[in-house]
C-alpha cells in the first residue's frame, strides 16, 4: 500500500499536474483517492497509469489526466451540489466528493452501480450518492446543481441537464457522434434562460446513451478503450502541427524576425538551443536577437558563457579599450562553443548596432551567466582591485590564496575539500564577495562597468567555490546551484541597467525550457532558468525551445576530447522530433498558445532529445532522450528539420588585422 501510495503521488505530479492542471483541490483529491480501489484486483499494478483500465459491461475507469481536466474545467467549489452522469467505477465521483459537499453520480448499468456503491462505502465515502438509471435525464429531485459532469459524448448538452443547473453553475460534457470529431463543452447557465458556451478542445469519448443521447448500439470493449487522450478534428498530430506550423523565411528575411514581434514586451526572452554544436540554432537566435534590440529595446544579450570570457566581448561591441595582456577569450573546452562563426558575425553586428548609439549607457552589451573559469575570474577581481584599492586587492590575495592550486583543474578543489584544512575558502570568499558589494557605491564613482564586471566576478568565485566543491559529491545540489547562479546574474544585470531593462538569453533547452515539465526536475528534482524566470517574471517571460531532426553537430565524444563534426541520428520514433519532422514543414515556429487543440495533443509525455558538447549516437537513446511535456516546457518551438555544424574559428579566420581579430584573434 505505500508503494502505490508513492506511486499515486507521482502520478499526480507527472502525469497531471506537470501537464497543466493548476487547481490545487484537484491535484489534493487526486492525491488522497485510491485508484486502486476502482480497479479489478488483475489490474492494480496498472493503476497510475495514465491510462484506461477494463471494469466490466465495456466499461473502463477513465485516464486519470482526463478525469483532472474535466473536474477543474468544472470549476467545483467545497460548497457546491454536483451531478455525474457515467459512474462507471466510481472514481471520478470519489475524487469529486473529496472538493464538493455533495456528490450524486447516475450509472446506466445496475451492475457497475451497486459495485460502485459498495467500493464508495468501503472507502467511507459518505457524502456521494449512487443511482442507476438514464443520467441523460439528469436527477430532478436532488437538483439545481452547481456543476454537472458527463462522461460521455452526446449529440449535444442534454436540456434536462441544462435546466437541473442552478445560475451560475457549469455543465462539462463531450459532445459529437464520431469518436475523433468530438469536442468537449462547458456550459454555463448565466440566467434564468440564459446560457453561455465554451470549446475546451478536441477529446474522444464513447456515446452518452439514453433518451437525450444516443440510441444503443452493440459496442467493443476496444471501442471503449479509445475514450482517453484529447483528439482533435479528425486530424493526425503531424498533421495538426502543420497546420499549426508557421513556415519561417530564410535567416536575411526581414520576415525572419517579424514572426517573433508578439514577444517584443516580455521582461526575458529565453532561446534555447537541442545542442552547442548546430549553426540554425545559432543563427535563428541571432535573428531574432537583432529584432528584438532594434525594434523592441532590448538592451542584454546574456548568454550561457562564462563571465570572464563574455566580458571580453562585451567590452569589444561596446567599443570599450580590451584589458592589457588579456587572452583571447573561450580558449577552454568547449572552443567551439563560442568561437564560432556565427557568433562572430553576431558579435560583429552588435558593435556596429552600438556605434550608431549617442549614448554610452543605451549600448547592447553582452554578459556570460555561467560558474566556471574560476581562474580568470579571480584574476579579474584581482586586477580591478589593484587599480582602485591596492589595499583591499592585498587581503583579496591572501582570502583567494587557498583556492589557488585548484584554479587551472577546480573539480579537483572537491576532492580537497574532504579535509577541514580547505573548509575556511567558502567563508573567505564570501566574506570577500560581501566586502567588495558593500564598496559599490564608491567604486561606482569611479566607473560603473568596472564595477559590475568585478562584483560579478567576485559572486562568481563564491559560487564557484561551492560548485566545486559540491559537484565531487554528486547529485543534483551542483546543478541547482549553477543554474541559480545564472539565473541570479541575469537578474543583477537586469538590476545593472534599469528597471525598464529587456534581456535575450541564449542557453540549451535543459537550462531555458521549465524543468517541472521534463524529467529534470519529476524525478530528479532540478531546476533550472527557465523555471526560475517563469517564477519570477510570471507571463513576461517567454520560453522558447529549439529542435531538429538530423544533420550534422559540432560535439567530442568525451569531455576535453577533440571537436569533431558528427552526423546526428535521425529522431526516435516515440519523440516529438519525430512528430515535427512527420509534420513535412523544413523549419516553422510553432506558438503554443495559438492552437489550443495541437497544445493539449502535446502535452502528453513523450520522449524529446537533448545534446550537448557531447554527442554519443551509439548509445543515443539512453544518453540524449528524456521525458518531458514540451507545451509545459515552452511557450514556443522553432524547428529545423535538417541542421548542419558550427563553423569553429581557426588560423583561416584570422590574419585581418586589429581590431577586425579582436576579441577572437589568436
């Protein structure tokens, strides 16, 4: 029993509350009712699947995911009367008796309605009541009712049960003959006579029969078992995602950008990326990036990078002197990463966008958010405090003393830190970080940007430090922490450059896609950027994710090994690639919330392929998918079936001169 009690707990977060539903009653009710319990002993095992299971007559007990929509569609409060027409099992009436005060539920069959009752009254479940009969006539005598649920699809809404509704109350029920024509309705009675209508999508359901319904006709248990997942227009989910698809232009069109005008007011803009090695994904975020600077004010470019690395370009395209002696920047792996030729010709763009600027401080700049490069990091610190206080850069020296041996290989400071002696760094370095913030105002004065790059540094030392530290052991503290860090640095820039501020952010899905929808964060608890945003910034945020299908990737095979340009795999058939490539469009963006129909057929669970620096193809199934909701996970798509590698810089691109090599020479 505890088993299946865990078991239900993460069927409720996987499979319903992680695919949408938000009512916090619903997901309670679910929580505590047994499915178990409705459910022929052969079939227990099966419970919290989401699925349909057999209980007789040509019955079955419905999806649960089904059973939350239509429940929270019906907007059920702990005071209301509610009506279910369709006992089958009786489960859906005892997850509607934990919310409402009462609960009477009307089954054709006397069989499936005494097996009900005694499972009801077994659970103790008192407050439902149990009758068969025609529930197309709805049950005159215990009405008005505040919500009327049916679990069958009818020719239309049954009169008599519009009329048993009490002003204000709702009526959910799935209407149309053909099983993949049907839509599910809301009513609501909004007066005397008065009635309002509302489509929540495309669903399959067996006939409601009955005087109001349908006449009876022979019926397969297969037949039965169709009534689940939301289906809409006769349509395949390939094909309703063409339909749903807007084509995209080639990357110089103008029209490129415009597609993506309806996020120029959000706060944050998220792009992500399916690997660190595709040119499209580079070039599509560059496109849109340009559109939302000239046309939509958006003033941070903040990107998964280290902070060092990216303050040395930032410093070029916002035509800012480069640090004397300073290496060129993105010299450890992954290289190619960013030194790209699409980043190049991006970066190239920007300087020139700002050298048309008048002000300094409107200026684009261009920020790392990531925690490694400790190394230079420090140095960077170190330097700035040289120059503005030479007394305070002599006992940063002695704090950051101890991290000194591990600066070139941090990950082996974890395996030191198992020795006390090392334990005193953490309390250094943030002391050191809080020492230089509390110093803002008057470094300030002296110059603002230097300032942000050093606090920044600093933060990232103290971060670092326990990142380092953290990721020797394991588990999932060393990516929280990361991804907190990044997310925390896009809000002080944000901070940094006003309160009107817009930021773009480029990192890979896992870090900008919402990993409460992804197996990240179901089962391993992590979280990432993406959700903090949407946390943070609520409906200001957009979360947009990117994918292909095969092609070409930039990756190594193992960490620190050589780049090597691999040819991808064509997608898993259980995948949403699969779906988009199916689709027949070479490259659209898909709108999440243009199409509630495709929407919901997407929110169901499936596999979706993750790449990083590494690529493995021959174990790519069980190294690159995991389970995810992509609807959950963004609020868009942009899909490019067939995608080529990066370009990374060599020798051959160099040798034009000063300043057109910097910041990439070599």
């Amino acid at each position: 029993m505890a088993e299946l009690s865990s078991t239900r707990g993460r069927m409720v977060d996987v499979q319903i509350a992680q695919r949408g539903i938000r009512d916090r009653r619903v997901l309670q009710a679910m929580r505590e009712v047994p499915r178990e319990a409705f459910v022929d002993p052969d079939f227990e095992e099966f419970a919290y699947e989401d699925t349909p299971l057999p209980i007789g007559k040509g019955q079955t007990i419905s999806q649960p995911f089904m059973v939350a929509y239509m429940i929270e569609a019906a907007e059920i409060d702990p005071d209301d009367r509610v009506l279910e027409v369709g006992t089958g099992s009786g489960y859906a009436a005892a997850v509607m008796s934990r919310i409402a005060s009462r609960v009477y539920t009307i089954e054709r069959h006397a069989t499936l309605a005494e097996i009900a009752r005694q499972r009801l009254d077994r659970l103790g479940y008192g407050n439902i009541e149990v009758r068969a009969g025609d529930g197309t006539k709805g049950w005159g005598d215990a009405a008005p009712f505040d919500a009327i649920v049916v679990a069958a699809a009818g020719p239309g809404a049954p009169l008599a049960l519009q009329e048993q509704l009490d002003v204000g109350g709702r009526l959910v029920i799935p209407v149309g003959k053909e099983a993949d024509g049907q839509r599910l309705l809301k009513v609501t009675r909004t007066g005397a006579t008065t009635y309002a209508e509302e489509d929540l999508g495309g669903v399959q359901f067996v006939p409601l029969i009955g005087e109001e319904g349908w006449a009876e006709t022979p019926q397969s248990d297969d037949d039965r078992r169709r009534m689940v997942a939301p289906l809409a227009r006769g349509q395949s989910l390939p094909e309703m995602i063409a339909v749903a698809a807007e084509p995209l232009p080639d990357f110089q069109d103008p029209a490129f950008g415009d597609l993506f005008d309806r996020f120029g007011d959000r706060r944050v803009v998220l792009l992500g990326e399916a690997s660190h090695g595709t040119s499209e994904f580079y070039k599509a975020r560059a496109a849109i990036t340009r559109r939302l600077i000239e046309k939509h004010g958006f003033a941070v470019v903040a990107v998964e990078a280290d902070w060092p690395d990216a303050a040395a370009i930032d410093r070029y395209v916002r035509h800012r002197p480069a640090r004397a002696a300073a290496e060129p920047p993105f010299q450890r792996f992954p290289t190619w990463m960013w030194r790209n030729t699409d980043v190049e010709a991006f970066v190239g763009w920007m300087r020139d966008h700002n050298a048309n600027l008048d002000d300094a401080n409107s200026m684009v700049g261009f920020y790392g958010l990531d925690i490694y490069n400790m190394s230079a990091s420090i140095a960077a610190v170190l330097r700035y405090l040289d120059q503005v206080d030479p007394e305070a850069a002599a006992a940063a020296r002695q704090r950051y003393g101890c991290l000194t041996p591990w600066q070139k290989e941090p990950s082996t400071y974890g395996r030191a830190v198992l020795t006390s002696g090392y334990r005193k760094c953490e309390q250094a370095v943030l002391e050191q970080c809080r020492e230089l913030l509390a110093r803002q105002l008057d470094y300030a004065r002296q110059d603002g940007a230097d300032f942000l790059d050093a606090a920044q540094n600093a933060r990232l030392i103290a971060a670092a430090e326990r990142y380092y530290r953290i990721m020797y052991y394991g588990g999932t503290d060393s990516w929280n922490l990361r991804d907190r860090h990044m997310f925390e640095t896009l809000e002080h820039l944000l901070e940094a450059r006003g309160s009107e501020a817009k930021a773009v952010v480029w990192a890979h899905n896992s870090h900008i896609g919402d990993a409460r929808y992804t197996e990240m964060g179901t089962i391993r608890q992590e979280l990432n950027i993406g959700q903090l945003s949407r946390e943070r910034f609520g409906d200001r945020a957009a979360l947009i994710g990117f994918g292909t299908d095969s092609g070409t990737v930039a990756a190594a095979s193992d960490w620190d090994d050589p780049m090597e340009v691999m040819r991808v795999r064509p997608s898993h058939a259980d995948s949403y690639e699969r779906l988009c490539h199916d689709s027949g469009v070479p490259r659209f963006l898909l709108d999440f919330d243009r199409d509630g129909a495709v929407r919901n057929r997407l929110l169901e669970r499936r596999l979706e392929r993750f790449i990083g620096v590494i690529y493995r193809p021959e174990t790519e199934l069980r190294s690159h998918y995991a389970d995810a909701s992509l609807p959950g996970q963004f609020d868009a798509f942009v899909w490019f079936d067939k995608t080529e590698a990066v370009t990374p810089l060599g020798p051959e691109h160099t040798g034009k001169g000063v300043p057109e090599t910097y910041p990439f020479g070599l």
